[in-house]
C-alpha cells in the first residue's frame, strides 16, 4: 500500500510540476507577445520617408539683394500669397510676369526707396513706374539710341540681330537701361530682377509673341 501511495504521490507530484511549467510556459508566451506588441507601438509614423536635405532648406532660407528667400518669392508665383499682401506701390501685375524671382514690388528694392526719399518723388508717387523720369526713359526713340552705348558679354553694342524683332530690341535694352538707373552700373556678371510693375509696364509697352523672364548672367547670351 505504501508503495502504491508513493507512486500516487510521485504522479501527482510529476502532475504538480508539469502544470506548473505549463503555467510558466504560457505567462512566457504572453510575455513574449506584449513585447513583440510594445516593439511594434514603437514604430514611428513615417519613420522610413526620406529626411529633407539640409541644404534645400537652407537654401530656402537664404535672402537675395532684396531680402526675398526663395520660399516667399515661390509662395508668391504660385499665388499662395495674393498680390495685394506683397506689393504696396499698387502698380504691379502677374499677367506678364515669367518665373517667381519677377515676384516682387519696387518698394522692396533699397535702391528704389532711397532713389525717391533723395529726389522727392516719393511724396508724390508710389511707385517707380511713375517717376518723372520713367516715361522718358523707356521712350522707344531713346531705347534705341542707349542700345549701342550698353555691352554684352562680348563687349559689343546692343543691335538688333538675324531673326530679333525690334520690340525684342528695346525690351533687353529697357531692363539694362533701367536697372542701371535704379542701381548703378553694375557689369555684366551682377545682375538682378527688375520689380513686377517695371516688367509689366515694358512688356505691355513691347509686347513679343515670347515672354523671355529674368536670366542670371551665366544664362544670357
């Protein structure tokens, strides 16, 4: 009997045990899952997209001579911003303009404000475009007269080429003959963009079947 109780005992002494691991086995399982599910919470939303390039947003960043970045004078192109938040002489117009860096007023070029507070003008105009000395000088007879005292690249005169109408002509005449006037001379190699409402007035003046938009030095002829 003895015995009998003793294998009893044994067996169910082994029971014991393998419910115990049984147990151990299954809070092991349960573990391991709330682990695999906390690592899983973990994953941030999107944590595989590629970062935005330092550089780009640098450059965004950066101002011009006029103390435009990029990202203003793309927000303005792309109608983001409506022209009356960014232009306060009231002349400028985005019909006739070509490329976001023509997004910009008269009134935000230093050269333009200080020009008018030195000659008077700006207690009697808001903007450049009516000057006493702008119908003058964009005068189609005077264009053509200033074409061959300006230079390109090559050193020569302007003259209309094989192919180049005349309002083409006094067009690149009229933006190297105006942005002298407003800054000085400044090389072929410096340049920059004219206002909105100084390229509106010229090109409605000369209209061309091609609006050609602001080019940097390197991309002139």
């Amino acid at each position: 009997m003895s015995g009998t109780s003793s294998d009893d005992e044994m067996q169910s002494s082994g029971d014991s045990s393998n419910v115990e691991l049984s147990e151990q086995h299954s809070d092991s399982d349960e573990h391991s899952d709330s682990d695999e599910m906390e690592v899983v919470g973990l994953v941030e939303p999107y944590a595989d997209e590629p970062l935005a390039h330092s550089s780009d947003s640098k450059e965004d960043n950066e101002t011009d001579q006029d103390g435009l970045s990029p990202a203003v004078l793309r927000a303005r192109f792309l109608r983001e911003v409506p022209i009356n938040e960014w232009c306060t002489c009231v002349e400028c117009a985005v019909e006739r303009l070509s490329g976001a860096l023509e997004y910009r007023c008269c009134r935000e070029l230093d050269q333009v404000s200080q020009m008018m507070t030195f000659d008077g003008s700006i207690e009697r105009v808001s903007c450049i475009t009516n000057h006493d000395d702008f119908s003058p000088m964009t005068n189609r007879r005077v264009l053509l007269q200033a074409g061959p005292l300006l230079r390109d690249r090559n050193g020569r005169g302007y003259r209309r080429r094989d192919g180049q109408t005349e309002n083409q002509l006094v067009r690149a005449v009229a933006y190297r003959w105006l942005i002298r006037w407003i800054c000085g001379h400044m090389g072929w190699d410096n340049t920059r963009p004219l206002p909105a409402c100084v390229y509106h007035k010229i090109r409605g003046a000369f209209p061309t079947a091609q609006v050609r938009g602001y080019q940097a030095a390197e991309q002139r002829d």
